[in-house]
C-alpha cells in the first residue's frame, strides 16, 4: 500500500472588485444579489478545497515508508516483523499521521503475534480509512481473542454512521453545510421565494447541527479520550503497585481494550468496560 500524497492548499483567487457608481434601483438590487451569489460561491469552493488540503509525506518520510514495505516483503520470523512495525512507529513519531501508515503497522504486529499492539494500530486507522473493508476485516480478526472490547454508548447507536465517515471527511461535510447555509441566508435577502429557500435553510440547519455534533463526538473520542490496548496477560491491581490486591479475579488477556483514567509514575489507572477498573504497568500495554 503506497502513501497517497495530500493535496497542496490550494489557491482561490478573490473576487474582482465590485462597481460603486451608481444605477437604477433594478440594477442595484441585481448587483448585490449577483455580489452575494458570488461571495457565497466562493466561500462553499474555499472550503471545500481547503478541507481536504494537508501537506505530502517529505523525502525522509517516503524513505522510511519505502524502506518498512521491502522489509515487510522480506520478513520472515515474528521478531522481523516486530522490527518493521518500529519502522513505522518512526514514521508516526516523526509526526506524520496516515490510515496507511497505522493500517500496514497492525499487519506487521499481527504477523508478530501482538494482537494487542495491532489492535491499537487498527483502531487509529480507523480514524483515516472509515470505510475499508480490509481493514474492518483484520480488525476483527485482532479482536477475535481479546477478552474485554471497547463498549458501544447509547450515542454509537444514535450516530449509527459515525463510523462510516472518517474524521476529515466529517470536517468537510461540516464545513460545505456551513457555506451552504451561508448561500441560502443570502438567497433569502434576495430572492422572493422566501418560502422554499426558508425550507431549504432549516434542512440545511439541522443536517449542520447533526454534522457538528459528529464532529464534536469524534474531538472527544480522539483529541480528549485516551485509550489503550493490553499486549500481554496481566493482572490488574487495585492500586500503582504489584503490592496491591488484584482488581478481578482473572487476569486480563492480550487485546483486552480499556480508557485511561490517569497515569501514576509507570501505572496506568483504566476502565475496562462494564468490568471495572484497575491499574496496570504501563510495560503491559500501549495507550494512543
């Protein structure tokens, strides 16, 4: 799987400048609908150009992604492909962020026996690639011997296609229905069927609201939620210290999924669900 280069920002010219003098109450009035039309069109192209644009992986980056697949090809023991999910690993720490990047470093943990580290890897690229099957396939496969999964709300079944929409996509649909708005809050000042285009700005109202909101659910589940995966049976105990009382009375398996509560030295305090909570060595598992 190659990187896909993100495109460029790119350049949206301004609008010439608008004529002053003076004219017939007709013309006048044609001009400033014209002017609004115009200025509404350019802000729906502004944003929906500017939504997607992002900056292309640099040459170190591309070397190392380059670098990671051959050694991916060339793998053949678990402790190889351990190896090229540190590659990767660099290619995140190095601060780019790409489903095909988090996607091919589950697969290299995967072929690592890390169930839990894939996990990890396959719920962040889920964040870019919404809607790939491959991925949803070996996600599911990486859960199959997990013990505790990630709980669904009552707001997973209310935003029921949250998870068929990737987070920028969410950011355009949002950005395109707030200049849509805008268009229609001209059209309503200038045109006289006031009636169809009040409807079509309450339409366009409430799809916005329900697009901010999904906008907002994934801020917090991704800018102000940490979560974590185990990587390895443990037990976890009811304080920062293997001196503690266990917390359940089985141990927690690989790929066992849990939120952070807060972190304590080298202790991770997590809830695990429906199950509880305990605290776990931050060795014993990988948060993201």
């Amino acid at each position: 799987m190659l990187i896909q280069p993100r495109r460029q920002w790119p350049h949206v010219t301004s609008s010439p400048d608008l004529d002053c003098g003076t004219g017939s109450p007709t013309s006048v009035r044609t001009d400033r609908r014209r002017a609004g039309h115009r200025s509404a069109f350019l802000v729906i192209v502004a944003a929906a150009l500017c939504s997607g644009c992002g900056l292309p992986p640099d040459i170190e980056t591309s070397r190392l992604f380059q670098s990671a697949e051959q050694a991916f090809a060339d793998a053949e023991s678990p402790s190889d492909f351990a190896d090229v999910a540190t590659v990767y690993q660099e290619i995140l720490d190095n601060g780019f962020r790409s489903g095909s990047v988090f996607y091919n470093q589950g697969n290299a943990w995967m072929q690592a026996g890390e169930a839990g580290r894939a996990i990890a890897a396959y719920r962040q690229a889920k964040r870019y690639l919404a809607r790939d099957p491959y991925l949803d396939a070996n996600l599911r496969s990486a859960l199959a011997g997990s013990q505790l999964q990630a709980d669904r709300s009552l707001l997973d079944y209310v935003f029921f296609w949250q998870d068929r929409i990737s987070y920028s996509e969410k950011l355009a649909i949002t950005t395109m229905l707030l200049a849509v708005a805008l268009l229609l809050a001209v059209g309503y000042q200038l045109e006289k069927r006031r009636v169809t285009v009040k409807r079509l700005t309450y339409a366009t109202l409430f799809l916005l609201v329900l697009s901010v909101a999904a906008v907002g659910r994934d801020w917090q589940r991704y800018e102000q939620t940490r979560r974590g995966v185990i990587t390895t049976e443990v037990m976890a105990r009811k304080g920062g210290s293997e001196t503690y009382e266990p917390a359940f009375t089985q141990p927690l398996a690989d790929g066992s999924e849990f939120e952070v509560i807060t972190r304590r030295n080298d202790w991770v305090h997590a809830r695990f669900g429906q199950t509880g909570t305990g605290w776990i060595s931050s060795r014993d598992c990988v948060t993201y």
